[in-house]
C-alpha cells in the first residue's frame, strides 16, 4: 500500500463534520503520512483526514514509508508503532536521529497503552502520543495542536533560550526533543552528537527525579540553554535545597554525563558560575556567517 488518499465528499459516515470549514483547511494543504499496516485502519484515518481536509499519503509499513520520504517532506507523521519489519519505535527513532526529517512532526497513534510506551516513543523522539480507540475529532485536534506547538517551536528556534527543570516528566522529554530540533538547524552537530547531548540530559533528568522522590522535594536543579553568537551555553543552577551538591555530583568534569558530551565533541568546557555549573560549546562558523 502507498497512495493518496483522494478527499471524499460531505456524506457517508462524516456527515456530520463541518464541510464549509473543510474547504478552508484544503488551502492549506496539509499534508499527513499514515503509516499503518491494517489496511482497514490505514483507510479509515485517511477518510478521517480527508474529511477534515488534510491530504493523507499511506504508507503500510515503516520501508515504505521511508520510500515516501525519500521524495517528498509530509508536514506531519501519523505513526502506528506496532508494524511488520521495522517497528514503529525504530522509524520514529531514525527520523529524528536525520536531520532532513527531524523536524517533522510525528504522532504515534496505537493500542500500546503502557506508561512505558509513551515514554519510550517520546525517548525516540515523537512529538504526541495518542491511543486507539480514538474519536475524529479527538484526532484532528491533538494532529492540529501538534503542529501548532511544532510550528511555533520552530519559529522561536532563532532566538534559542529555553529553560527548563530537570525531571524525568513526559512534557519535560518533549521539550528535550524540540530543543534537538532546534539545534539542528543552528549548528553543524551531526546525529550521533545530537543523540549525545539528548540522552545526555535525558540521563541528568531521570537522575534528578530520583534525587527529589528520595527528599520528597521539588527538582534539585534547572538547565537554561541558549546560543550567544556561536557560543551554545547549557547552564544549570540549584532549583532547592542541596541541589548545589547535586550539581557537583552529576556535573563534575569526571562525572558520566559531562564526561561523554566532552568525548562526542558537543561541550568544549565546564566551569562552575553563579553556584551553578556551565557546559560550553564554541561552534565553528556555518557557510555564510
């Protein structure tokens, strides 16, 4: 299976859909990869996009899907993880581990309703988890919200400042994600210094969780990153009490994580500021600058 999905009339089982705002959405031309290897349901979510507007494109397995990509950019994944061959899990992962797909965004929609799943669709890289059963407009929305949230990452990508409190949280793993995304179209890392840095703070993140569920307190630290010039800074202060020996813990120049950004080449130096810790990064210049 690898086609478009022609948009259906206002009739049939969508009838009650609103067919005027329908035709508002064609302009846009949104454009949504199904992957999903039940034909039935691979034609049931492309009638569901077409009715609301969108252009779906199916895809049955994960090969094929990257066949569709090989020559075109969809603006959005819809992405079963159950598939024959290569998994849902493995394609999610390999998109946001290039950097000419990174940025789409990718929904997993599947019967997997384990916390684990979710977290580890969102530690591959996914931008929403969504379950079935599932409703049309239930759908739509969190595709629509998706992509809205994606969008405005993306446009305040060029003034890179995000700070956020290290803790293990599905919201806290996405926003690990966006900042991936937004570093690869500032910087020259390659992938494997990206999956560095990300599961890096991944790491630091789950570290911190456990450090708060022991004391029964909030976060021991916040990370504030931003790009100054050509200098990416990823600056951590203490957020409660003892979080400055937390910090000296798991951010010591000898320390796991510290330790293996230095070796990917994604920070240069640590320095302690402010009673805080400071991984640095000078970035070379990028052709034109």
């Amino acid at each position: 299976m690898l086609k478009k999905k022609s948009r259906p009339p206002c009739r049939g089982r969508f009838v009650a859909l609103n067919c005027e705002w329908r035709t508002m959405a064609d302009a846009a031309k949104v454009r949504v990869l199904i992957v999903e290897d039940e034909p039935d349901m691979n034609n049931l979510l492309a009638d569901v996009l077409s009715a609301y507007g969108f252009e779906p494109i199916q895809a049955g397995s994960g090969e094929q899907a990257l066949v569709v990509l090989s020559g075109q950019r969809p603006d959005a994944i819809l992405l079963d993880l159950m598939l024959p061959g290569l998994s849902g899990f493995e394609l999610c992962r390999q998109l946001k581990t290039a950097r000419e797909t990174r940025s789409i965004p990718i929904l997993i929609l599947t019967a997997l309703d384990r916390a684990i799943d979710r977290r580890y669709s969102f530690e591959t890289g996914a931008d929403e988890y969504l379950t079935k059963p599932f409703t049309p407009d239930g759908l739509v929305a969190s595709l629509r919200d998706c992509l809205d949230r994606c969008r405005r990452a993306r446009e305040g990508c060029s003034h890179l400042d995000l700070a956020i409190e290290l803790a293990p949280t599905l919201a806290n793993i996405r926003a690990l994600n966006m900042l991936v995304t937004c570093l690869y179209g500032l910087t020259d890392f390659t992938p494997p210094q990206m999956e560095a840095l990300r599961q890096g703070l991944v790491r630091l993140s789950d570290a911190a969780g456990q450090w708060a569920q022991q004391r029964q307190s909030r976060p021991p630290a916040q990370l504030r990153m931003d790009l100054d010039g050509r200098r990416l800074r990823l600056a951590f202060a203490p957020l409660s009490e003892g979080g400055d020996a937390f910090l000296a813990e798991h951010l010591d120049a000898e320390a796991a994580v510290p330790a293996a950004l230095v070796d990917a080449g994604v920070v240069d130096r640590i320095v302690s500021e402010g009673g805080g810790v400071v991984l640095e990064k000078v970035l070379a210049p990028r052709d034109g600058q």
